[in-house]
C-alpha cells in the first residue's frame, strides 16, 4: 500500500538523458573547436603556399622581361647575379627593390632600374625601364599592375606594342617638356578609352631618366665610395 505521505521519487534512470545530452554538447563544441583549428592551419597553409607562387610568377615574369630590355647577346655577365638593391623615392619606390647592371667583358653597357608610378588608376604600376649609358631607354616593361582589362592593360607587351614606344628616347631627344600624354600637350599617344594610365607611365619614366642622369656615376660604379653602401655579401644597396 502506497504511503500518502510519502514524496514520490525519480526513475532511477531519468539523469541518463540530462547526461547524454551534456555529453552531446561537449562532443559537438569539441568537433567545432577540432575542425575550426584544422581549417585555420589549411587557410593559413594555403594562403603561405599562395604567397610563395604568386612571388616566384612576378619573379619570372621580371626576369622574362629583363632579357627581353637587354637580350643575352648584348652582355656577357649573368645578369641576374649583378642586382643591387635601390630605395629611391624619385623612383616612386616605397621599399627596397632590386635594380640590375649589363657588362660586356667587365665594362657597364646598361642598367635596369625598378620604377613605380604610383598614380595609376587602379593603383600603382610596377615597371621596370632598361638605360645605356648614354641615358637612352633600351626598353620598358610593366611587371605588375591592376588596370582595367581591354583598357588600362594595353600597357602590357602582350596586349599593345604601345610600351615599346619609348625605345630609344632620351632627355636629349626628347625634352621634359614632351614626356607628357597628347591630351596633356606632350607627343605620347593616349590609349584608347585610357588617360590616366599611360600618364602614371610618361610621368614614372620621366623620373627614371632625371634619376640616372644625376646619379649616373654612382649606378654605373657600384664602388663603396660612392652613394652605395655594403647590404649583404656581393649585394649593394642605395638609399636616395
């Protein structure tokens, strides 16, 4: 007979659910926590593998165009180990960056300079602009740039010959003056449907030729009286 005054009490197995669900809980927190530390290595894995392969592409690409400013039969020194690094900010450059010297049996015969017009329309335009010693432009090319597809990326040999057109010019044959765009009263053309880029452009090369022409000695030297000083082992560095 049931005592009336007796107070009822649980099945012994009504915690087992309270306990399954508890445990539920921490399984699932821990196979979040598990996964997320797993995905954030996988990202970060990615984004270094990324990085790496996106370096060595602007890495080619630069060396591709080094050889085509100043091809292999105009110099006999390899001339990918005759890099300094320059940090000039007549340049448009904000850190240092690798500029590039030609010999021919020991002697200088040209210079590749970095360059950035930091005016573009999309952004900056890395280029790099080929010297003699003379000061005349041996060749031009864009490394890196954002500019508009089927517009401001006609500065790209692949899509133009338009950068080929400063071949050959100088500050002796061409006055400052004309380094300006046709709109702007200089004698480069406009590209199609594009001002602003190939503005950013003249007005960097510009620079480039006035930079070799003050500090021309000092480039073609590389001796450590001059404005360079000692980076690390053979590699010469030059803060303008």
């Amino acid at each position: 007979m049931t005592n009336p005054n007796q107070e009822p009490t649980e099945p012994k197995d009504a915690e087992a659910p309270a306990l399954s669900m508890k445990s539920s809980i921490l399984k699932g927190v821990l196979g979040l926590g598990i996964f997320a530390v797993i995905t954030a290595g996988l990202i970060a894995l990615t984004q270094q593998m990324t990085a790496k392969t996106i370096k060595e592409q602007v890495a080619l690409a630069r060396s591709k165009a080094l050889y085509e400013i100043i091809p292999a039969n105009e110099h006999n020194n390899a001339l990918l180990n005759e890099a300094f690094l320059i940090n000039a900010q007549a340049l448009g450059l904000n850190k240092s960056d690798h500029a590039y010297i030609a010999k021919l049996d020991g002697r200088p015969v040209s210079l590749i300079l970095p360059v950035i017009a930091p005016d573009g329309y999309s952004g900056p335009i890395k280029l790099i602009v080929g010297l003699d010693t003379q000061g005349n432009i041996k060749g031009v090319r864009v490394v890196e740039h954002r500019e508009t597809p089927g517009l401001g990326d006609k500065i790209e040999l692949q899509k133009s010959d338009w950068i080929n057109g400063f071949n050959g010019l100088s500050l002796d044959n061409t006055p400052a003056e004309q380094w300006k765009v046709k709109k702007d009263g200089g004698q480069f053309d406009q590209l199609t449907g594009a001002t602003i880029t190939p503005r950013a452009i003249v007005n960097a090369i510009l620079k480039s030729l006035q930079f070799y022409k003050t500090h021309q000695k000092a480039l073609l030297a590389l001796a450590p009286e001059s404005l360079f000083s000692p980076f690390q082992s053979d590699t010469k560095s030059e803060q303008l």
